[in-house]
C-alpha cells in the first residue's frame, strides 16, 4: 500500500434537515458561507493539501453541486461579453479546480455507507474523508497536517478537537492515551459514539476529517446496520482498530460547525471579517450595533 494519499471522499447525501425551509431545494454543501458554498471550502482544504482526485458522494436533487464545479458556458460568455474579466476569473476557477468524480448514493444509509460507496473510485491505496459540513481555518490546511501525521506514523488518523464538559455528548469519543512524543497526537484504543458525560473516555471529539486505509472498506462491508438501519464509519474504524494503529490528530486551527445554524452564522462573521475587501467595514458595522 502507497502511503501517498492522492484522493478525498465527500459525504454529501444528507437531507440537510437542520436548515429547513432554505434546504427543501437547495443542498446544504450549497448554502453560502459569504460568497462560496460550504463544500467548496472543503474543496479547497483538499486541493491545498496534495489531494489529487475528489469524489463527492451524492444523492437525490444535489445536481446543483456538480453544476457548480462545470464550466457554465452561458455565465462565461455572457461575463465575456460584458467585459467582466474579475468575475470571469473567478468563475473558471471553479471549474478548475480540481478533478471531481460523483457517486450516488441511493438512500442514506449512514456515513459508512457514504464512505463505503467510493471503494471502487479509491481503490487500494489510503484515503482522506472531508465532512463538508465542518469547515476549517488553519494553516497549513488540517487536512496537510493529518496527512503529515500518517505519512510519519503509517496509521488512519481521524482529526480531534478538545471538547469540556456536557457538549462532548454530541460527538464520537476517542478512548486511549496522549502520545509521549507529540502531545497532539493521541493514541487510539478505542471510541465511543455520542457517551454519556459521565461516561466519556476522554475529552478528544472526533471531528469531519480522516484519512484512513483502505482496509476500512473491507471492515465496512462486513459491518451490521445499526439504528435506522445505518452502517456508521465509526464502527468500521472500531474494527480497524482490532487490527491497525489508529490515531487521534488535534489540528492546529478553528473549526466551524456549518452544519449548525448558529455555528453557520459564526463562520459568516468570522470568515467576512477576513475578507480584505469589506471586513474593516464589517466590523465598524458590527461595533456600530452596540449590542
């Protein structure tokens, strides 16, 4: 097994429930965070990694996500025609951004059946898994960092956030112990899926970056549906951890639950805040409400 991970699987099936009406049309990968969908930063974070080949996990009615990485001959022309060379730029640039593949996912089954549903695209070598919903301010990339970190230790590495107190609850929970030579990273015996307070193992969350062997698609294919008759990534890389080292990586960034309203809106303002062209006017605006 090569240890360059070249290709990043996008779960992208989901109903998007939580941002109903806006979602009832519109996939939630596709709702702006300012002015770019919420995938395409993932995209981005890919691509800036080393990340050769993207495939997107889709399902039914997310047409508009493989419009939006095309090339839209009308837009163009129109842009040309109107001497809009700025806006020309940006839109060819989304089309070129990287080399996406799509996957339809019939029903959603889970996230590793989401995963499990790029096997034949990835093929045997390792892999990253992007959740678009959890976007990432880091440099370098949080996706380059894990990579770094499987590259020098060989095993899948699953991104970890510190989370105190009742709100680890709401996430996968690694049980093991920090690892001697790097206190970022930390070493995997065991998960559990959204404990008890009380009963977490620790306070390292997994969040929506991985890169894993390929030997999780085995181990998937071999996993029972559990609630809902959903086949979960965390009990596939459970099994994986019977028979590999797996590891826990705490990024050097922010992450921003998009998936969230609120966490939605955080984004909006911080991200705009950094925009060079109108975050000085942004935050005069924001002092200016006096709240």
């Amino acid at each position: 097994m090569s240890k360059r991970v070249r290709k990043a699987v996008f779960p992208a099936g989901g109903l998007g429930t939580r941002f109903l009406p806006a979602t009832k049309v519109i996939p939630k990968e596709m709702l702006a965070l300012v002015d770019k969908p919420i995938i395409q930063y993932g995209v981005e974070e890919a691509i800036a990694s080393g990340i050769e080949h993207i495939i997107i996990i889709t399902g039914r009615g997310k047409g508009t996500m493989e419009d939006h990485f095309d090339n839209s001959f009308e837009l163009d022309a129109t842009l040309e025609r109107r001497g809009k060379k700025e806006l020309l730029e940006v839109s060819r640039s989304v089309a070129t951004l990287a080399r996406i593949s799509y996957v339809r996912q019939k029903e959603p089954l889970g996230l590793g059946h989401a995963v499990l549903c790029a096997k034949e695209l990835v093929g045997d070598e390792p892999f990253a898994v992007i959740l678009p919903d959890d976007v990432i301010d880091a440099d370098p990339p949080c996706l380059r960092q894990m990579i770094n970190v499987f590259c020098e230790r060989g095993g899948s590495v699953l991104a970890t956030q510190t989370v105190e107190g009742p709100g680890i609850s709401a996430y996968g929970v690694l049980a093991g112990s920090p690892d001697p030579g790097n206190p970022r990273i930390y070493n995997c015996t065991g998960m559990v899926e959204k404990p008890r307070f009380e009963e977490a193992p620790s306070t390292q969350a997994i969040i929506g970056r991985y890169v894993l062997t390929p030997r999780v698609f085995a181990l998937l294919e071999q996993t029972r549906p559990g609630a809902g008759g959903e086949i979960q990534l965390t009990d596939g890389i459970k099994a994986l951890l019977k028979e590999e080292k797996v590891y826990g990586y705490t990024f050097e960034g922010k992450r921003y639950d998009a998936g969230d309203k609120f966490g939605m809106l955080q984004a909006t303002v911080e991200f705009a805040l950094k925009r060079p062209e109108f975050g000085v006017r942004f935050r005069e605006y924001l002092k200016g409400l006096k709240l």
